[in-house]
C-alpha cells in the first residue's frame, strides 16, 4: 500500500474488544474480518483502535504493563481450535487457562514448519519477548504484587536471579512467548487482510507507561525512579475548566537526559514495533513531547506541579534518521501552545478535530469546521467523550441552537448532521466512532473519564449494521472525495 497520508480518508474508531461474537470481549477472529469486509463496502480507508496492550483489572487499554506485547484476550480461541492446538471443551475456559492449554496442544502436535515458525519469532522478539516473559512469570508467581515489592534479587534483575528463573521455569516462559506469537500471528493476518481490501490499520500510542510495568523494571534507568522503584516525580496535566485539581495520572516520567544519552532507542524500537502492526500511529498527549507537567510523588493533585521542557525536536529527529518518513499523527487535543503546534508543523505531522468541541460561540474555536484545516484528522468525538446523540441531548437549549444553526441541522438530525460536517471537512482524515454510525445513546458510550470502574466493555452486533448504513456511508465517502 501507499502511505496512509496520501489522500483523502474516511474512518472508524472501534478497539478490537467492542467486536461482536462469543465470550465476554471481541477477538481476532472472523467478526474482526467481517467488520474489514464492512469498512470497504462502506468506503472506509481506516480502521482506528485504541492500544493493543495486555490490560489490568480496570481493561483499560491506556494501562500498559508493555510497549510491545499485545494482549493474549484478544486472541482468537477458534483459530487455536482450527490448528488442533485447542480442544473445543477448552474453547470457554478463561484466557490464561486456555492459553495454556493451546500451549501444551501446540507443544504436542505443532508441525515442523510451526514450530521453526514459534523459534523465528522468539529469536527476532527477543530483546523485549525475554524481559516482557520474565516480567509476566514473577507476577504470576509473587501473587500479581507490583515489581517493587518482589525479592530484592528479582526485584533488581540481579544476573544469578535471572539465571535461576531461566532454568526453572523455562516451559512457562516459553508459554507466555508462545501467546505472543499467537497473538502477532493473528493480528498480522488481519492486517494482511485489511490492506488487501484498502483498509489501513490505524493505531494509539499511549504517551506514558504504567509505574508497574515490564519497561520501567527492565529499563529503570531511563525513568525517573530510584533502586526501589520509589517515584521522584509523576505525570499529570494542570487544572483547567473541567478540572479544578488537574488530573493525576501517576505514570512515572522518563528520564529525559539518559534517553537522549543512547539516541533515544526506547522510543525508537518502540514506534518500530507499532509500525509493524499499523498503517498509521497516533501519538497520545503529544504535547508532552515538547513539555509536560511534572508533580511531586507526594502529592495529592496535580495543582502543585510545574511545566518542563522535554526534548521532543530531538526525539522525532532522531526517529526520522532511524525509521525514515513514519507515518505519525499528533493527538494535540486541550490547551496547546504555539512551541506544541510548531513542533507538530516542523515534523508535518497531523493533528485532531474534534466536532464536539467546536460550539463554545467563538467563531475562532479551531474545531468549528470553517477553521478547520488540511493537515488534521476530524473526529465527531473520541473514546472519552460521550456518543455524539449522549452530548447533543445533554446541551443545554441555547448551545443546542448554535450548533442547528451552525450545521443547518434540524433537532432530529443527530447524529447524521455531525458526521456529514467530518465528512465535509477540509481536514484530510474523518474517523467516525462507531457508536456514532450506529446512532446510539451514551449507553453505548466507552469510556468515562475519572470514573475507576464501568467502562471499555461497550459491544455492538451485527443486527444493528444494515444495508442503508453501508450505502449512505458510501454515498458520503464518494460525494466528500474519501471513497
């Protein structure tokens, strides 16, 4: 395929898990193949997803344990089942269990070719497949307790620890890369069979890792974090006008001046690694890149900390020289500084639109779509916001008449109204949540930021897919020169 960049596009945001079928999440399966079917017929280019990596309890995506593993939930049981790897009394059981039991399947009748297939894999992963395996087996087996509270020897990667781990827990080590493989298996199938239909695969990038992950406990010299995995500092953004405390996120901060020691080869092999999954990447809080907000370890908001220059120039120079033209898009969403939008510009990198946020009055507000601009991606609304049909209905009298107006809308014409204006926009990308070409409510919404439990689990099915949404989305796609 082209670069994704090279024209016009029309596309959807669905993450993986939001796929109808069986079990209690989609997976990469045949509904993630029919869904691509879905796309082209309807005259969609992209496919955006939210990231692919394992999740904690909360199944939040933004919750990294990995920069590189994807997540074993996602891996399609019947695929394993098809390879007589999997029993199909197996095919219910909970995704650990079943991988291991796919694993001593694959273990007892792989073929030669699979297996030299499994070894390649390990062999070519292996400067982050060890770590991510080793950092898997010692939750397991300290009870899931964080990193830091592990063993000092394992706690700090002594050699004879990590020896003895090697040795004796070799075939689950093995296992754990073994759904890995799995897992990039069928994820680069999928992609194979979406860019043969046109379809580009278009990834997120969370900007910080969790305290509690493989990166910080292998790599700890490039986060800010002492021997016992103690915080100086942690990220956040300042309060604004939702937010009076600012938020505290709590994800360790990188070490700025160690990453730029060694060329900046963390985040280098990282994008390398996205790319390999995706068409297209998007960079979450970009604009931490060029600043970001730092606050004390101890403290209880994120009122209290303070802006810091980061060496984001730097950063994607040294990306370019590596990785040549990437095809990267910067989520630049919020309160943005001209020193932000001029790192974005120098790099020529896109930047989002969101429709939702365009009617504050301000006929200078860059999301209206007169303002809008070439080098950008348009969105109704994102994950974190509610379905455009949720916000339209919660806008009060005055604001839901500037919007009419502005759109030449009528009151029953959500969310068509909305997703005509992306369609419309000048901005070379419109992507369309899913939820919103469905028309449904903010019971279909998928994420509610600040609240701890409740979300990621939104799913559609089939039978709200009809033949009339394909044609109109075609129709839109054609007459908006995104077909």
């Amino acid at each position: 395929m082209t670069t994704p960049l090279d024209r016009r596009r029309a596309g959807v945001l669905l993450h993986p898990t939001s796929l109808p079928g069986a079990g209690n999440r989609g997976v990469l399966g045949a509904d993630a193949q029919q869904f691509v079917d879905f796309l082209a017929a309807a005259g969609f280019t992209l496919w955006q997803t939210l990231p692919l990596a394992p999740v904690d309890s909360s199944l939040s995506p933004y919750q990294m344990r990995s920069a590189h593993a994807g997540n074993p939930d996602l891996i399609d049981p019947e695929d394993l089942a098809a390879h007589g790897w999997l029993d199909g009394c197996d095919l219910d059981a909970e995704p650990h269990a079943r991988m291991s039991r796919a694993y001593v399947g694959f273990y007892e009748r792989a073929s030669a070719g699979e297996r030299a297939a499994f070894d390649n894999f390990v062999q070519e992963n292996r400067a982050w497949l060890l770590p991510y395996a080793l950092f898997e087996h010692h939750r397991r087996e300290f009870a899931l307790a964080p990193w830091w509270k592990w063993p000092g020897p394992v706690r700090n990667r002594e050699p004879a620890a990590l020896t003895a781990a090697l040795a004796g827990a070799r075939r689950e080590l093995r296992s754990i890369a073994f759904e890995q493989y799995v897992f990039d298996r069928q994820w680069q199938r999928l992609r194979e069979y979406a860019n043969t239909r046109g379809v580009c695969l278009f990834g997120d990038l969370p900007f910080y890792v969790d305290l509690n992950s493989v990166e910080v406990w292998w790599h700890r010299r490039l986060f800010r974090v002492d021997a016992a995995g103690k915080p100086d500092a942690v990220a956040g953004v300042p309060p604004d006008y939702f937010n009076a405390d600012g938020q505290l996120w709590g994800n360790p901060l990188y070490d700025w001046e160690a990453m730029r020691a060694d060329g900046f080869r963390w985040w280098i092999d990282r994008l390398r690694g996205q790319l390999r999954c995706f068409d297209l990447v998007r960079i979450d809080h970009f604009r931490a890149l060029e600043s970001y907000w730092e606050v004390p370890a101890s403290a209880t908001t994120a009122r209290d900390g303070q802006w810091r220059q980061a060496p984001g120039a730097d950063l994607l120079a040294a990306v370019e020289r590596s990785l040549g033209d990437t095809p990267l898009v910067a989520e630049d969403l919020g309160t943005i500084t001209p020193a932000v939008r001029a790192l974005r510009d120098e790099f020529n990198l896109p930047g989002m639109l969101v429709l939702q946020f365009a009617f504050d009055g301000s006929p200078q507000n860059p999301y209206l779509p007169d303002n809008h601009v070439e080098n950008a991606v348009v969105y109704t609304g994102t994950h974190d916001n509610d379905t455009t049909v949720g916000w339209y209905t919660s806008l009060d009298a005055g604001t839901r008449a500037r919007v009419d107006a502005a759109l030449a809308s009528t009151p029953g014409d959500m969310p068509g109204a909305l997703i005509r204006a992306a369609y419309a926009s000048t901005a070379r990308f419109a992507v369309i949540p899913m939820q919103d070409l469905l028309g449904l409510g903010t019971e279909a919404r998928m994420n509610f930021p600040g609240r701890p439990a409740g979300n990621w689990g939104w799913r559609f099915r089939w039978d709200q897919v009809d033949p009339q949404l394909t044609e109109r989305c075609r129709r839109l796609a054609v007459l908006s020169g995104r077909a």
